[in-house]
C-alpha cells in the first residue's frame, strides 16, 4: 500500500468495516471485513480480496475517494476502475460491500506551509476560508491544518503534496459532500437492489475517520498536536450560534460568560477560548460558561454534517444504512464524546481505539447507547491481538474490520482464521442477545474533567479514567458480563438527562463473590467503624436471596460493598450496584442513587441449610456497622437442606505434577500447582531440592527446583504438602552424570517439550530481540505490546534441547523507553547465564544452534543474528561476560558533571519552542520530583538541582509538549 500518510494511517479507522449496515432486513449474521483505505490508487489489492475471503472473512470496506475520482490526486481516463474492480472481486466471492466516501483533498505541491497563511494553496476550488485551522496545547502555534509524510511533502512512489481538511461550518464543503453522495449512490445503486451493500459513511480526516482532525504535520515549525477549528468560516459559525442560542441579547451573553463576557463589545467581535497549556481544562470545560458553549458549537458542528449526510442518503434511497466512522470517542480532541446525540437517526456507528484501550468497556458504551443499532470495531494488524477480536464480539460486536493484517504470514493468517471460524462461520455467526449484568452513569462533562479516557491500564485501575473505574467495579462485580454504560449528554447539548426506570438493570443472580469459607471457621473479628456517612438497608431475606441497599451519602458514585454473615461467619460479598430505586433517588435528589441496590444469591448446597434457624447480618464491606433490616423477618433464615448445620466444609488438597521421574542431571525447575481450601506447608527430603515458599494457602503454585547433580548414579528425593491431616508427595528420580537415559533423551530441562510445528504460539503482541550471545550469557529484550506491565518468560534452547528459562525483567531500556514511550519498558531486558552443566549433556564438541523462543510456546524471538555457539564442557566466564554486568544506558542526553553532587546541566535539543515536564525517579520507577521547564527551539542548556535527593543512582525523564520523551541516568554522590 502507498504510505503517504505512513504514520497517521497506523491509527487510521479503516476499519469501517466494523460499521454496520443493516442490510435489508436486521438479519443477525456476524461480519469480518477486510478494510480497503485506498491511499495508493495504484495498487488495487484484488489479491487481498482473495486472501481475505479465503480466509473466511465475509465482507470489504472500501474507501471511495472525492479526490481522485476528480482528478486532483490522478489523471486518469476511469478514475473509478480501482473500485469498480474491487467491487467485482468482492461479488464475485459473495462479500458483502461496505461504501466509504473520502472527503480530504490532496494538493500536489511541494510547499511547505507557514504557522498562519495558505502557502499551501487549495487546488480545488474552495475557500482559503474554509480551511481548517488548529493551535498547539500551549497557544502559541497556530496552524492549518495539512499532512503528508516526509518533510518535502512527497509520498514514497513519485506524487508530492499535502491532504487538506475543510471547516464543518463551510457550507461549500457540506454541499461538496452531499453532491459526491449522490453520485457514488447513483454509481453503485444496484448492489443495494441485489442485497450486496451493507452501508455507506462518509470520512473527513486525514486518519480515514469522522470528527474534528487532532493534529497536523506540516509546517516551517514542524508538527504537533493540535485542536480545531479556528478557521475564519468557523469562527464567524460561532458568533452565529451565540446570537441564536442568547437569542441576540448581548447583555444576556456578557452575563453568561462573565468576566470573559467583558473582553467583547458585540457578538461580531468574540473570539473562541485558545489552549493554554492544556486540551480540555480551560478550554472546554471549568473557567466559566465560555468553555462549555465552545465545546457545544463544536459538536453541533459534528452533528449537523452527520444529519446531512444522513438526510441526502436516505433522500435518494431511504433503504441505504448510514454509518458514522468515529474513530476514538475517548479523545478530547475528536470532539465526539457525545456521540449519541450526534448519531441521531444513524443505522450503526463504528469506533476505533488503541490496542491497549480496554475493547469490553468500549463495545459496552456503544451498545447500551445505540440500541438496536450496529457496533463495528477496528483491529489493526499486526498490534491487536485476537483478544480484541473476542472482546468485542463477545460485548456485541456487529461487525469487525482487519486492517493492515498481513495476510501471508503465517501468525496472523492462523488468527484470523481462528476468529472466523468462532465468531463468523455457521452457527458461530449467528448473534446472540447479549446478556448484560449491572450498570452505570457517565456524562460528557466527566470525559472532559480526565481529559478523556485513553489510559485505560486494565491491570491497575488505581490510576485510571473515572469512567474506566466506574464500569471496572460494575464489571468486576457482575461476574465479568458486559454491563450497561448510559451517557449523560446534558453538557454537550443542554438537554436534560432523564433516565427512564426501564433502563435500569435488575439483573438476578450477582456472582460477584469468592467463596470465603474458611477452614477454621474463623468468627468474626474486631472491625472498624464503617464511613459516617454510609446509609442501608435490608428488605429481603429468604433461602434463595438477600435484597438491600447500600449508599456513600457524601459520594454517591462510590459503589460499596457489603458483607454477608450467617451468625457470625462470613459467607461472602457482593456490591450494591444494581438498579431500579427511584425512591432512593427522590430521598438523596440524585440520579446516581438509582444504582444502589444489591441482590445476594445463596449456594444452592451450603453449610446453613440444614433446617436450623439461624442470624443473618449484612455488614458494609469490611466493617463492625450492619445495615438496618425492615423488619424482624430480615433478621433470621432457616432453609431445609443437607447442610451439617454448622460452620465447615469439607477439606481439600490436591496437587499437580505428582511425580517427576528420569529428570537430567543438569537440574531442572517446574512449577508445582496447588488446588486447595485449606493452609497448607511443604516439606523436602533432600537438600538438592528447593522450594519458592514452605507455606501457602487455598488455590497457588509454587516453583520447585532439582538442582544438578555431581552424582553418578541415580538419586531419588520427594516434596510433600501437608494441611489439616491430608498429605500429598511428588516422588522425583534425577539420573546420574553420564548415566543412559533413554526415556529422557529428547526430553527439555524444565517443561516438557514444545513440538516445534504444532506447539502454541505467542500472542501477536509480543516483542522482542535476542542482542548478544556467547558460551557464557545470552542478552536481549522482550515485552507485551498490549500490556506493558506484563513479564514475559524466556526460554532457551541448544538445538532442541531447553536448558532454561529467566525472564524480561531487567533494567534499564531507555531505548526501548524512547521508542514506546513509556517508562514501564525501562525494566523489559533479559540476560540469562548459560549454565557449565549444559554443555555437560554434549560430548562430541559439536557447534550447537542457539534459540531463544517466548516462554511455553515455538515462537522465536528475532536475532540480531545468528547465534551458532561452539563451547567446551568447561567452560571459563569472565565476570564481565555474566548477566551481573549486562545493563546499558541510554546516550542520548549529555548530563554532566555525572556522576555529581547534586548540581549538573541537562544539554537537551528541541525542535520547537515548546514546555516539558521533568520527573527524577528511582530506579524502581518511583516519582521523586517533578519540574515544569520551558524549551527553546535548539540546544537548551539547563541547571538542574536534585541536593536535596539522597545519594543514589536516580533516572530523568522528560516529556514535551509535541510527545516527544527523553530520558537519562542521574548519579548522585557527594
């Protein structure tokens, strides 16, 4: 494919295949599209089309361009042969079609832009007007908005020049756009008729997606983020829409926008809020009126063009879907965080989100705010794993689009495959109703407050978005089933919110506890007091179920827990996150507490079911303060059943593996798996065996080590686990050195071995690269793409023999840092000392292939080059040949004097003026200090003061406004 916008189309929306056209009639068919953004109108990818409907996908995006097809970007006697062939290759392998217009312009010349004039000039006729102007975070750069790769302007293949975006507010582009409507319409009609068309939509930015650009990459000053739209036409759109909305009383607007009111004399005179330091507070939210009626003229910009676009497609043929391809709608720059409001009379929306966005919480947005309409997801090859895949059609997913996936490899290939045959052949892909479980409020003014919500780290949720906490209590809390997101729009549209009480989820069982037996039957202990300003109550108590609330008065959007007692034993615990409860509503005078409901589902077999009466208690989680019950009644239970009557249960220990025979002399490691209810220690009989821990409790493994043997005949030792009168023993027999073992001689040193062409495979996420290698270490990286916290296991492998395992979890990557972006990769290298005890399992001197393979899978890790290594049985390491010396640091910033006493200068080159962030942390990543400097455009010499840090070894990292990291290692010594 022609990268002419190489690095914006890696986020581009391509994937309008996800949109969803109900063709003809609702059918429930799932659909995986192939997605077709057209960017090189040389290559027409027909073979695409054929791998993809080999693989079992059953639909095509395809972009239909306004440019090309008159004759800016090509001159060409059929501009419209490029889709006209992909249409046929999609029919004639029974795909459906899926229309998206292209509405940027791309200008052929090689100028280069100024921050504030049209040195680029449109070359098709409209307005310079009408050109989308946007400033930088800090509001000091201004600049129109135009991309293209590569400084000079020119794309890889020969065509130089910049894509241009046109203002929402300008009419002649509205117009542009509903005419090329037509005309595609007229064009390719008859798929409709032959029920081949899924749906059309119409995109506007340089990404391929529908909503304000954030960004722009030309210009004498480099590129940089941006938010728009400041152009002239826009602006004058603005004062337009201030006149209606205060109903041209200036007084009336003066008193709104209060002192921002006042640097105006009419409504011909305002000028729209700029950034200033930041892309949503001040700008669009806080500071005053001013904030909120920029943000609402700005998605009434968005929702007017979609109402058009809308109205001109069904004017002509109301039996065509319309989809609107949002891109992200967790980014404060796009400007569609209310996308519900903007979509109105829309068939489907489709989204697209980074790789490590959480895709669960997404689809469940989407879902509960577009009922009965289609959900479309974009996965892009090859960064997102086929979890994205399964998360969003297991949440409701309509359609799917792949985008950028090589079809030719083998990895991604068997992925897709695996997809379509789960989610898209046969019965699989026939949709189901989604059943939902528990629900939540969110509002446009909270994704303003968090600057949106793209820091969604599913792994610690202790730092993320508000709304991603929110939907992770409910989720977690609900047994993991896709849960109700409503959105508030009142900010983005004045519309007040109501909430109808069928809305609400009253979902019946909430399995959202773990059993909390415990083996002892331990009785209550000392609590705390609970929160002063905790309200509940208990309302039903019966054999099947126990029915309450419970409420924060002082923060209703806490969710809290309650514990449940029968006596004084603790049985578990659930959330009061359910709704209806309009009463709780009208007694606290907030919507919020329509959620706080609980509902506590009783084990069908337990202990207390045994025909005797006994208390019940429900406590707020965690403490000594029982929620009030109504009456009497809610105070006692007594249910028939085989229960003993009393606190206890039966005790369980198992443990996996049970025995270990012919293990190698060279030693060995394997993980112990323990399945239990109950504490339990673990004993050895000999000291050649050790163990990660000599206690443990309920479900846990533990890693039990066979050290290498110097022995010449066979040893035998066991590993026993003990817990309230069950033992359990792993019987281990390690050959001799240079006994014959003929039932061991294939067998790996630690696991058992991976057949090398049906093994498992690694996730497509993974990363990594073997650097180093000689007869005493091996050295690398590795880490997980969609989880940065993740650790990945290394394995390594003599010829096909495993001689051990270590993983990524090194120190210091600042290259990978630089690279990625964040400072979890600081810790993601390997280096892993060749044991002298392997080269012992080798005796005829032979040169054997080193392979490095992700841990538990075949899958390779790419090499730096190819390691063959030749070593003897003795093999003599220096100290600086061992992992103990293997760390490196970055170059890139001049510190100096370094190592200091706490006084240095950072020498740091920027591209442009702009303000960055410095942060000294330890080198366990904790922030120790943190600094606001502005740069100038150049080379910055800057004094830096950190005496008051102890003495130590501490990493700078400095982040600039353009996104730009660099970071650097600080030695403090006095």
């Amino acid at each position: 494919m022609q990268r002419i916008f190489t690095y914006l189309l890696i986020f581009s929306t391509v994937s309008l295949i996800f949109s969803t056209a109900f063709c003809q009639a609702q059918d429930n068919q799932r659909y995986m599209a192939l997605s077709l953004v057209n960017v090189n109108y040389r290559d027409y990818q027909l073979e695409q089309i054929q791998k993809a409907s080999d693989i079992g996908m059953n639909a095509v995006i395809i972009t239909i361009r306004w440019d090309v097809i008159n004759q800016l970007k090509v001159s060409s006697a059929n501009p419209w042969e490029q889709y006209d062939l992909q249409i046929q290759a999609a029919r004639s392998k029974g795909m459906k079609v899926c229309l998206r217009m292209c509405m940027y312009t791309w200008c052929n010349t090689k100028v280069i832009g100024a921050p504030d004039d049209n040195t680029v000039a449109s070359c098709d006729g409209l307005s310079n007007a009408d050109r989308m102007i946007g400033y930088d975070v800090s509001g000091k750069n201004k600049r129109l908005q135009q991309q293209a790769s590569g400084y000079n302007g020119c794309d890889l293949i020969d065509d130089c020049g910049h894509v241009l975006s046109y203002s929402f507010a300008s009419k002649p582009f509205q117009e542009r756009t509903q005419n090329f409507a037509r005309v595609v319409i007229n064009r390719y009609k008859y798929l409709l008729d032959n029920n081949e068309l899924l749906y059309m939509s119409v995109v506007t930015t340089p990404e391929q997606e529908f909503g304000f650009p954030y960004k722009t990459t030309k210009g004498i000053e480099g590129g940089f983020s941006a938010i728009f739209d400041y152009s002239p036409t826009a602006i004058q759109g603005f004062r337009t829409f201030l006149k209606e909305k205060y109903k041209n009383d200036f007084q009336k607007f003066q008193l709104a926008w209060e002192s921002r009111g006042k640097d105006f004399n009419s409504f011909d005179t305002i000028e729209p809020t700029i950034p200033s330091g930041s892309f949503y507070y001040g700008l669009f939210i806080g500071n005053g009126r001013h904030t909120q009626d920029w943000y609402q003229y700005r998605h009434n910009l968005l929702k007017n063009f979609s109402m058009n676009f809308l109205k001109t497609v069904k004017g002509i043929d109301a039996r065509i879907k319309v989809v609107n391809d949002y891109g992200s709608i967790l980014d404060t720059r796009i400007g569609n965080f209310g996308f519900k409001d903007i979509s109105e009379g829309i068939d489907g929306i489709k989204v697209n989100n980074a790789p490590l966005t959480d895709h669960r919480m997404v689809t469940d947005i989407c879902r509960t705010n577009m009922p009965e309409k289609w959900i479309m997801n974009e996965a892009e090859g090859p960064y997102a794993p086929q979890q994205q895949f399964e998360e969003c059609y297991t949440h409701g997913a309509k359609l799917m689009s792949a985008f950028n996936y090589n079809l030719d490899d083998g990895v991604q290939r068997k992925m897709l495959v695996d997809v379509v045959n789960k989610y898209i052949k046969g019965a699989n892909g026939i949709m189901k109703p989604i059943e939902t479980c528990g629900s939540g409020l969110y509002s446009v003014d909270d994704m303003l407050s968090s600057d949106g919500c793209n820091n969604a780290d599913r792994t610690n949720i202790t730092n993320t978005c508000k709304l991603y906490k929110n939907w992770r209590n409910v989720f977690d809390g609900n047994g993991n089933k896709p849960v109700r997101m409503f959105l508030n729009e009142e900010y983005a549209t004045d519309i007040r919110y109501n909430q109808l009480v069928t809305d609400y989820s009253t979902c019946g069982s909430i399995p959202n506890f773990k059993d909390t037996y415990n083996s002892d039957c331990q009785k209550l202990q000392t609590l705390p007091n609970a929160t002063e300003s905790y309200r509940g109550g208990v309302e039903n108590v019966d054999c099947q179920e126990i029915i309450g609330w419970a409420l924060d008065s002082k923060n209703l959007e806490s969710i809290l827990t309650v514990d449940i007692y029968v006596d004084d034993i603790k049985i578990g615990t659930t959330q009061a996150n359910l709704g209806n409860r309009p009463d709780l509503v009208a007694t606290y005078k907030d919507s919020k507490a329509y959620f706080r409901s609980f509902k506590y589902t009783l084990p069908d077999s337990a202990w207390f079911k045994s025909s005797l009466r006994h208390k019940i208690f429900v406590r707020f989680g965690g403490t000594n303060k029982v929620l009030e019950p109504l009456t009497e009644t809610e105070k006692t239970l007594r249910c028939s059943g085989s229960g003993s009557g009393i606190c206890g249960v039966k005790f369980r220990l198992g443990i996996s593996p049970d025995s270990l025979a012919n293990v190698f002399p060279t030693g060995a490691e394997y993980e112990v798996s323990v399945s239990s209810n109950l504490r339990w220690k673990v004993d050895k009989s000999a000291n050649w065996l050790t163990v990660s821990t000599d206690t443990g409790s309920f479900n846990k493994n533990f890693r039990l080590k066979v050290l290498a043997s110097s022995e010449k005949d066979t040893r035998t030792g066991k590993i026993t686990v003990t817990g309230e009168g069950i033992t359990k023993t792993i019987f281990i027999t390690q050959k001799g050195v240079g006994e014959k073992c003929t039932d061991c001689g294939n067998n790996p040193i630690i696991t058992n071995p991976i057949d090398p062409i049906k093994g498992p495979v690694a996730s497509l996420s993974y990363r990594g690269l073997v650097e180093k290698a000689n007869c005493c270490s091996v050295k690398g990286w590795a880490f997980n793409a969609d989880n940065y916290d993740d650790i990945l296991t290394i394995d390594f492998y003599l010829d096909k023999q495993k001689i051990g395992s270590t993983q990524a979890n090194r120190g210091y990557r600042f290259d990978l840092v630089n690279t990625m972006g964040t400072e979890k990769l600081f810790y993601k290298a390997f280096c892993f000392d060749i044991p002298v005890s392997a080269w012992a399992m080798y005796k005829d001197g032979k040169s054997r292939r080193l392979t490095v393979r992700y841990g538990n899978t075949i899958t390779p890790l790419a090499e730096s080059e190819t390691f063959v290594l030749s070593c003897q049985e003795k093999q003599v390491c220096q100290e600086s040949d061992l992992c103990i010396n293997q760390n490196d640091f970055d170059k890139e910033i001049r510190l100096y004097p370094n190592p200091n006493n706490g006084k240095f200068k950072a020498e740091i080159y920027s591209t442009v003026d702009q303000s960055s962030i410095f942060r000294f942390l330890s080198l366990s990543g904790q922030v120790l200090r943190t600094e606001t400097i502005y740069l100038n455009q150049g080379i910055n010499r800057i004094d830096l003061d950190i005496s008051a840090l102890q003495n130590g070894v501490f990493v700078l990292s400095i982040e600039m406004e353009n996104g730009r990291k660099l970071f650097g290692k600080v030695i403090k010594s006095n």
